[in-house]
C-alpha cells in the first residue's frame, strides 16, 4: 500500500501529505514507535539494578542472535573459544574485541544478519566530518520510528509531546533549494549555508513570522543568530517558543551562554550519532546527561584501555546497538570522549550521568614540544575579550606547532584584538603555537551543513 501511495503524481499525493502533517507523532509513526515510547516512559524511573538487569537480558539476546547469524561475529566468538552464554555480566563483555570503522568497512558483507534479505536493509552513511564516512545498515522496518521514539522521550524534558503538533524551526544543514528557507511539512527549514551579515536580519524575521514551538540547530548556527541579536540589543518576538534543541555538534559553554540570553528560553542539547549506538539527553535539572540505558551499553575506556571509575575522568565512548539486529554493533569505539561522574541525580532518574561531551577526538593541537591540547582547553575554557567582535571562527593545523586562525568577523578586529587571541593562544600552550590569523569572509561547511572548528590536518596518532 505504502509504495503504491508513493507511486502517486505529486498534485494527488499534497493531500494525503497535508492530512500526515496534522497527526501526532504518537499516531503518525506507527505502532514500532508507539511502543518504544511506551516502554521508555515505563523503564524511566526504574531503580539502577533493574535498569541493568534490563540491559543484560538484551545484550545477552544480541549476543545470542549475532554468534548465530552474523559471519563475523560467529568468527569473533569461536577464535576466542567464547560461546554467548560466557557473557555473563558487562565485564566479561569485555572478552570481546572493539568494533572500529577500519573493521566494519573490511567485513561489512560478513557484519550483516544471514536472515536479512536485501529489501529489509536500510544504508545509513555517517558525514565523515572527523575522518572518512562509514557505510552501514539497519532494520528498514524500524529504524526510523524507533529511533523517533528514543529523540522524542528526550525532547520531552523541555516540553515536547507527542501527542501534538509542534512546529519547528529547523537550522541544521539541510540543502534549502531555493533561498535562505523552505516550508517541509509543519516545519520551516533554514539553510545553514546561506548566514551571513547581510541576511541575518532576514533569518530572524523569518522565525518571528513562523512563531515557532521549537528551534532544531546546530550550535554553531543559532549561536550567529544569538551574537546578531545580542550585538544589535534585539529580542526575538516568537511567543510560543518553549526551547532550543541542539545536536550534532559539541555545544558550547560560551554558545549556551549567548543563545540563553539572545532566545531567553532553555537550550537542550542531546548526543547521538548515526551509527545509533549511544543517545544522552541532557536532564531538565542541570546540564549533565543521562545514558539512556534501553538504547545501548555503553562503556567510556581511558587510555589506558581501561573503563573509568574516577568523577571528572574522561573516557572514549564504545558502545554496543542494543536494536540494530541487522548489522551489530557491539563494542564500536565512536571516537566521541565522554566525561564520567559518579553523580546520582536530583531528577529521579538512574541512567548514567555523564558530565558532557569533549568534543571529537580529533579536536586537539600538537604544539611544538609535540604535546597535544585540546581545543576546549585552547579555546572555550578561556575568556577572550574579543570573542564578542567574532561571527565565527576555524583553526587549522597543517604542521606540528603552529596554527592558522581563520575568523569572520561581527565588528572590525584591532591591533590589540588580534594581539589578545595570538597571547592567550601561546599562553595557553607554553609558547608552544605560532599563529596565524587569518581575517576571511565566511568559513566553508562541510557537506552536511556543520561548521568545523578545527581542521586537523596531522596524524595524531603519531603523536
Ligand atoms: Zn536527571
């Protein structure tokens, strides 16, 4: 019925598509999401052993189901002399190996269920933009309403239900055709390509007309939009607007700031990532994360190959899908760092906090001693007066101690401007840096529309 209905010309097909958009989420995308959402409000208040009871019953399915259809992992299992039952607890899953890009792309026909016929799979490719893209599958049928349900429960720490329509304004690199912006469905896409001092003030004009319930963005997005209002003493007027919701990029100490006192509504920022292994939510209480447990098990591994125990230690995060049956992911090293806390919160929930995320592991500097910092340390920990004159800005790193700032500017950089970002740059490092600033007209995104603030020519790996 489904592909008959897509089949339609495009004047029969309107619509059917305008009635769509009047559902609910909770009506719209079917019972697959109707269910995850119902039993993650359920496992929401669960007390820490039952959450993990819950998690070992699952991954011991996985397991189960991978050693007897997948090619790889049956290999994995037997060259270590392993049968699943052997995975009695979350330690002993560390008997098995890492899951690493490298690995998936060298087996990927063997990392595919037998029992899946090719009509089922659907091919997800991540953006690449912190090394090569990576291929991969998942269950056609359900990925995209269960993986709604899990986003949607988040969501509703700042107010989203379900069981309405919300409109969104959303800001998060999507190829606008025509313009700076197009309507899809309830929701106003606007380009992410297109921000510069000339049309911002089209931007904002733009979400006031659409009064929006929610804002989707990219950080380094909205955080242009928040500086213009800020720098021009405006107040957006969009009365319905009840949050910001921003992902995919490592939000900002500096940007939670400025879009808080441009928007004066709550910023919610939540991690995830394409291969869907882990998803955090940040809790309505404070800006720590909560692990959603139902989703996978996660474990952050230190450098010395070990899980963290400390508050404040800082882990890689390697998860196992607890979902994905049609290609498994158990134990894939995302590259993402994570920083633990041992903290139980003031909310009433038991998943996993953690304190929020590093930013990329490729986000780091090498100086001239060959130590590496990270940009956070380099950057956003520090206070820079002249961080109010920036728009935006990018480094780049193409030789060991030294470095190209490129910025686009909101007012004209001075002498003394320009001197403040190259000292605290050298300070910050032990005179480890020369810099290089680089005044430019605007900062080339990546395909999927996000902004790069750093790009990471070295292997730092050799480092
Ligand atoms: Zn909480």
């Amino acid at each position: 019925m489904k592909q008959y209905i897509k089949k339609l010309p495009k004047e029969v097909l309107q619509p059917f598509k305008f009635v769509r958009d009047l559902v609910p989420d909770y009506y719209r995308y079917g019972k697959v999401f109707r269910n995850v959402y119902n039993e993650l409000e359920a496992c929401e208040k669960l007390a820490n052993f039952q959450h993990e009871e819950y998690q070992l019953k699952q991954l011991q399915n996985l397991l189960k189901y991978s050693y007897e259809n997948v090619n790889y992992y049956k290999k994995i299992f037997d060259e270590r002399n392993l049968k699943p039952d052997d995975i009695k607890s979350f330690k002993d899953l560390t008997k098995l190996p890492y899951l690493t890009k490298d690995i998936i792309r060298e087996n990927i026909d063997d990392l595919i269920s037998k029992n899946c016929s090719e009509k089922d799979l659907l091919y997800l490719t991540t953006g690449g933009s912190s090394g090569t893209p990576l291929g991969f599958y998942e269950d056609k049928k359900v990925a995209k309403s269960r993986e709604w349900a899990f986003t949607t429960h988040l969501w509703k720490r700042i107010g989203y239900d379900v069981r309405k329509c919300s409109r969104f304004v959303i800001l998060r690199g999507h190829n606008v055709k025509k313009g700076i912006s197009e309507y899809n469905g309830r929701n106003l896409i606007l380009s992410s390509y297109h921000l510069s001092d000339e049309n911002i003030g089209q931007y904002i004009a733009l979400i006031e007309k659409f009064n929006p319930d929610f804002i989707q963005a990219y950080p380094s997005s909205i955080d242009i939009l928040a500086k213009y209002l800020i720098e021009n003493g405006k107040t957006i007027h969009a009365n319905k607007l009840k949050g910001i919701i921003c992902a995919s990029e490592k939000l900002y100490d500096i940007q939670r700031i400025n879009i808080i006192e441009a928007f004066k509504v709550r910023v919610f920022s939540f991690y995830g990532h394409t291969e869907h292994c882990c998803i955090a939510g940040e809790c309505e209480k404070n800006n720590y994360y909560h692990i959603q447990s139902e989703y996978g098990v996660v474990e952050l591994i230190n450098d010395n190959n070990e899980q963290v125990k400390e508050e404040n230690e800082k882990g890689e995060i390697v998860a196992t899908n607890l979902n994905n049956y049609v290609m498994p992911f158990i134990r894939y090293k995302t590259g993402d760092i994570a920083i633990n806390s041992l903290s139980n919160c003031s909310c009433g929930r038991n998943y996993r906090l953690i304190k929020g995320l590093e930013g990329r592991e490729l986000e780091q500097i090498v100086t001239h001693s060959g130590a590496k910092v990270s940009l956070t340390a380099l950057i956003f920990a520090q206070h820079f007066y002249a961080f109010s004159k920036i728009q935006t800005m990018q480094l780049e790193q193409m030789e060991k101690g030294k470095i190209i700032v490129k910025i686009v500017e909101q007012q004209i950089l001075d002498q003394k401007d320009i001197s403040e970002i190259v000292n605290k740059l050298k300070i910050a490092t032990n005179d480890g840096l020369d810099v290089d600033i680089q005044i430019v007209r605007n900062i080339e995104r990546t395909k999927r529309g996000k902004h790069n603030f750093l790009l990471q020519h070295l292997n730092l790996k050799n480092y």
